[in-house]
C-alpha cells in the first residue's frame, strides 16, 4: 500500500539530499540531478497540471518527457537525464511511497561511446616535458603532469590532493586518493612523478600570495597566489602545454587518464589491476581501452598461439 507522501517537488528534493548526504555523490552528479529532475518537473506542469504527486506519474507521460528531449538533446544527455528520473522513482518505490516505477518500462537511447583520446609514448613525454623548471611554477605544472599521465587520476582527484595523500618512500612512492563516491584508493606514482614531486615540494613554499603572504597549508598542487589549484586552471595548462610539446591545443586531462590506461595494457598489464589504479566502478569501463592495443594483443597471439608459431 502506497505510503502518505509529499508532492513530486518535495520528493525531488528529498532524493537530491539523500544523494548529497546519504550516497556522498559528488556535487557534480548532486547538481546534474538537481536539473534533470527539474526539467521533469517543469514538462510535468506543463502537460499534466493535475499530476501533483510522484505517483501521478506513468509511462506515457514519462514518453512524453522523453520525446520532448529528443528534439532538443544528444543521445548522452537524454540517457543521463533518463537515468535520474530512473534512480528517483526506484528510490521512491524501495521506500513503498509508489507501488512501480513505471521509468522501468523507458528505454534508453541508443549511445556510440566515443574512442578515448590518447597521446603516444613519445607525445606524451613532449608534453610532460614541456615546462621550464627553473620557476616554481613550472616544477610544479612538470609534477602534476607527470602525476596526471604517470598515476592517470581524474583532475578533480588531482586537484583535490594534500600533502598528506603523498607517500614518496621506497622506489616510486604512492598517492591516496578520494575519487567518484568518496571512495578512497591508493594509486602507484612512478620514480619519474615522484622524483618531479620532489622537486615541486622543495619549492612549493615560493608560490604565496602576493599581498598577505598566505598559502593554503594542505594543498598538494598551489596556484601562483598560494590557493588550491582549480580544475579549471589544470584543464588551461594542460591545453598550454599539449601545444607547446605536442602540438594538441584541444589536449585535455582526461586525455592523459586515457594515454595512461592505454600505455599500461599495451605494456602488458593486467585489465583488473588497471581498473582498481583508475578507480573504474565497472570493468567494463576499463574495457574501452583494449581497442588502442590490439598491436600488443597480436604480438602475444604470434609469440604464444601454436597455429601462429607453426605458420611463422
């Protein structure tokens, strides 16, 4: 039996505080859920004014959104926004204030996932570098390079380091990361990043804020007034230096998660493994990028198929 609830907007935004406060999603998907509900919300009015409440809802208004969508948005955008409508009405059918999710019955667009963007070794050490180290600035924009490319984190991981998630000891250190749903995870360095980390540490004290003199005392990564370093400000100088060492100006830092995935299952690295350093959710994810490789994937079936030997 259907439990007393409040009306669609209240329950939305019940869900969007049980994602933020419950889930611990990152503000990014809290936000991008908190729109696309929105807009079933408007559609919901405008079409159906007497549906006030979650479980006025039902397939054919829900068909409705989707084909007011499909004039206006890319397949990607309308299977996100699909997916919110999907995770609301699951949500509310788990806590029994619907008796179905009719969203369930909604097919999902079909979606071409785009190949991921990759630089080659030898692009790749262009563009790590590129930086001039004789500037505080610049050993640290040669760091978190070598750390995007040599640890392959996302950029909101990079910029969310402190000094405290660096472990330099032994061969090539470690780094603890917070990544997607607060889940925490240690990730390799390399001896190259964390010989630049080094380097980048021993002066990280320069970049201060011109006036007060003040420098943010847990950021890994500073801007040149003492602060955190911003997304924004890594994605700039990452096109700035995509340009100058590889000639990419469209370089970006996913760009480099995708060359370090890459480069590590064409040297032979177990897909598993490769998954648990990205802090891949789904192996499928890690998946996408065995189609780069498949010069690596050759070399093994002529060095250990029979057939193979037997023809060579």
């Amino acid at each position: 039996m259907q439990s007393a609830v409040g009306d669609l907007e209240e329950a939305i935004a019940r869900f969007v505080r049980h994602l933020a406060e419950e889930r611990r999603a990152s503000r990014h998907t809290v936000a991008a859920y908190g729109r696309d509900l929105g807009q079933l919300l408007t559609y919901v009015r405008e079409k159906r004014p007497r549906a006030k409440k979650p479980g006025d809802l039902d397939i054919f208004l829900l068909r409705g959104f989707l084909g007011q969508l499909a004039r206006t948005h890319a397949p990607p955008s309308i299977g996100r926004k699909i997916s919110a409508v999907r995770a609301l009405l699951r949500w509310l059918e788990q806590r029994g204030e619907i008796d179905k999710n009719p969203a369930a019955e909604l097919e999902l667009p079909k979606v071409r996932r785009p190949m991921p963007t990759f630089l080659n070794a030898d692009a790749a050490g262009e563009v790590v570098e590129a930086p001039d180290e004789d500037t505080a600035e610049g050993l640290r924009d040669r760091a978190l390079l070598e750390v995007l490319y040599g640890s392959g984190l996302r950029v909101s991981e990079l910029v969310g380091l402190d000094l405290g998630s660096v472990d330099l000891a032994g061969d090539g250190g470690s780094v603890r990361v917070m990544g997607k749903g607060s889940k925490e995870r240690i990730v390799p360095l390399g001896s190259f990043a964390a010989k630049a980390l080094g380097r980048w540490l021993k002066r990280r004290e320069e970049l201060r804020h011109p006036k007060t003199g003040e420098i943010d005392p847990r950021a890994l990564f500073l801007s040149k007034r003492g602060a955190r370093l911003g997304v924004r400000q890594v994605q700039t100088l990452v096109q700035r230096y995509g340009a100058l060492g590889a000639g990419r100006a469209d370089l970006h830092p996913h760009a480099l998660r995708h060359t370090f995935a890459t480069h590590l299952l064409d040297g032979g690295a177990d897909l598993r493994a490769i998954q648990k350093m990205m802090g891949h959710a789904s192996l499928s994810t890690t998946q996408r990028y065995t189609h780069v490789s498949i010069d690596h994937l050759m070399r093994v079936y002529d060095a250990a198929h029979p057939l193979a030997k037997r023809r060579g």
